[in-house]
C-alpha cells in the first residue's frame, strides 16, 4: 500500500539541505513553493509555479514549500524519521508534517 506523506517547510537556509537529504536517502516528492494566507493577501499577486530540486540553487522560491511525497507504507517511519532529524523536530526548519493513505493507486513513480 502507498501513503501521501504531505510535508510544508519553511525556506530557510537549512531546507535545501534536507531536501538533499531525503533525496540521497532515495526518497522524491513534487515540491510547489507557496506562501501563508497573510503574506499573499499583503503582497502583489505573482504567478505560482511548480518546480524540482534543481530549482532550489536558484533561490526563486516563496516563503514556504509544499511537498508530496508518495512512498510505500514500509518507509513512511523512516521518512517521517529523517524529516524530523533534519528539521530538528521542526526548530530548526518550521513546517509541518502529516501522512494519509492511498486507497487506489496508479502509475509508474
């Protein structure tokens, strides 16, 4: 069975960092840079984008990321696990974690 592990980190300079981390570990996610509800109602609307990794050295990210990971059940602890070893259970990078299960899943990643 696969799990959605949904993760929101804090653009800091240690998230690079971790995100290196997790995937030297073998685990990959969908990022999407985002920002809290107060911060975009008090700046300008600017066009929202999806990105990779790679895209982390160009430092054109919001204030917060938004991650998806979709992992098999058997390394959801393991990730969670790392996740808060880098983050030093979140002090050192803000965010938040949570998991849910895939009830019906397809494809090829």
């Amino acid at each position: 069975m696969k799990k959605a592990l949904y993760l929101v980190l804090k653009n800091v300079d240690n998230t690079y960092e971790a995100l290196e981390s997790l995937k030297a570990s073998g685990f990959n996610a969908t990022i999407i840079s985002s920002e809290s509800l107060r911060h975009a109602l008090e700046e300008e609307n600017e066009d929202k984008h999806f990105f990779t990794l790679r895209h982390l050295d160009l430092h054109d990210i919001h204030e917060s990321l938004f991650c998806l990971f979709v992992v098999d059940d058997n390394r959801v602890e393991e990730l969670k696990k790392l996740i808060r070893s880098h983050t030093e259970n979140f002090e050192k990078v803000k965010g938040f974690m949570f998991t849910s299960s895939i009830s019906d899943y397809e494809g090829s990643i």
